[in-house]
C-alpha cells in the first residue's frame, strides 16, 4: 500500500496529512499522529483497549530495523485493510490512542 492510498482509504475521517519519518510516513488526523505508512504496510497506534485487537490477529509492533521497536504502533491486519469501514473504526481507535498518549499522565 502507498501512502496515497493509504491516505485515500483514510479520507472519510476528515483532515489526514502525511509526513516523512522513519523513511515511511507518519499518518495524522488534526495533527495527531496515529499511523506510519513503511515499507508497503499500514500501522496504527494502540493503546491498552486496543493492543489485543492485534495482537489477537497475529499482528506485531513497528519495527524501523533490527534494533528498534515501537510498541505503540502496530501492524494493520489484511482484512481489516480490505474492509474501509472496519478499517475507518480501527483508524478512530489508532486517533483516540493517538490523542491518549498527548495528554499527561
């Protein structure tokens, strides 16, 4: 998936940008970050509702390289990339999460 697409698919929940990061695309709603597009796959942001979601899927964390690991991102299951509306869903929990993790603790 290109990040075109991705941005395409995305487009229903209003204001999505992209930025260049981690030689992918961070993904934003209202300048919250809440994706990364890398190397053809789709990450969303997570948080402790929505970890097992993936998890459960078989689905692992954003891996930039061999030495580092993003366990807040985590990796867009296929199915849930072929269903826009399931995938819109999972895109608002990836913004709440996203929103979430901006507050202070």
């Amino acid at each position: 998936m290109t990040t075109e697409e991705a941005l395409d698919r995305l487009a229903a929940l209003g204001e999505i940008t992209s930025n260049p990061m981690f030689g992918g695309h961070g993904i934003y709603w209202n300048d919250v970050i809440f994706g990364i597009r890398f190397r053809g796959r789709l990450y969303f942001k997570v948080n402790d509702h929505s970890k097992g979601d993936y998890q459960a899927r078989g689905m692992g964390p954003f891996r930039p390289n061999e030495r580092q690991t993003l366990k807040s991102d985590y990796e867009v299951p296929p199915e849930v990339l072929d269903d826009r509306e399931v995938l819109l869903s999972w895109a608002r929990e990836a913004i709440r999460a996203g929103q979430d993790s901006l507050r202070p603790a």
